[in-house]
C-alpha cells in the first residue's frame, strides 16, 4: 500500500496510479452535518464524472452532488442502501461513528471493488472525551488507484 500522498510526493508517483479528485464543498459539508447528527453509520452515493485528461494522461474525477438512498441497514457499524446506484454515480460515501480508527474496513474494499466504484469516501469521527472538540476526517479512495484531493 502507498502510503497518503501530499504535495510535491506526488511528482515522483507514475501518474497512472492516481485520481485527481475535486468536489463541490457544500455537497460535502452537508453529509458531514447529516452524519453527525446520527450515531449511526449513513450513506450517500457520489453524483458525478470520472475522466482522462488528455494532456497528462491522468485520471480526474468530480463530484457535482450527493445523492442520498433509502437505507435498508443503518447502525452504528453498518449501512446498507435498499435503492440501485443512481445513474452517474461513480462511487459512494459512507460515515465511520465514532470509531479511533481511520480508513476503510475490509467490507468497504470489498464491497468498493464488486460494485464497480470508482472512488469512495469515508468520514469518520469520534469524540475523545464528554465534552471535548469532535475529531472528525473525510478519506477518499478507489479500488485502483491513489485518491488526490485537489
Ligand atoms: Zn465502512
């Protein structure tokens, strides 16, 4: 595993194995609201596009909206929609409550790679003690490539 990729690192990475993300903040701002109102885990899929650049060769991917699901399960160590991926939906994100640690589970890669998605989101959180700041961080990744965020 490559480790987190951030400022001029990235120029000595083969640009094949990354995907420049960019999103539109609000959408994103809105999911954190939503999911740190809940203990439990939700989930919204990724409204947007993934291209090639063609000067570069590299791949970019956008995020233009969220759509949100019915929810089949929804608990604090699951979620599960009842709906199909809307059409151009290129992945999902999905809130890790109050778990210490960061990153995806191993269901997440899994169940990333079988539906096909080609970045996914995850937002964790936790509180260290009653009454001190959330600690709170957006993760992005793919099934084959180095996510960065733009
Ligand atoms: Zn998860």
């Amino acid at each position: 595993m490559l480790p987190l990729v951030f400022g001029t690192m990235i120029e000595k990475i083969d640009s094949s194995k990354l995907i420049f993300l960019t999103y539109e903040s609000p959408t994103l701002q809105g999911f954190r609201r939503r999911a740190l109102r809940t203990k439990n885990e939700i989930l919204a899929y990724l409204i947007g596009e993934v291209w090639n650049d063609k000067k570069g060769g590299m791949k970019c991917a956008h995020i233009y909206e969220l759509y949100y699901p019915e929810l089949a399960v929804s608990n604090p160590d699951e979620v599960r929609p009842s709906e199909c991926a809307p059409r151009g939906s290129i992945g999902t994100i999905h809130s890790h409550p109050e778990i210490g640690t960061l990153g995806p589970s191993l269901d997440d890669i899994h169940s990333a790679i079988l539906e096909g998605e080609k970045i996914y989101g995850i937002y964790s959180y936790f509180t260290r003690e009653k009454g001190q700041r959330t600690i709170a961080r957006t993760q992005w990744f793919s099934p084959n490539r180095v996510v960065v965020v733009n």
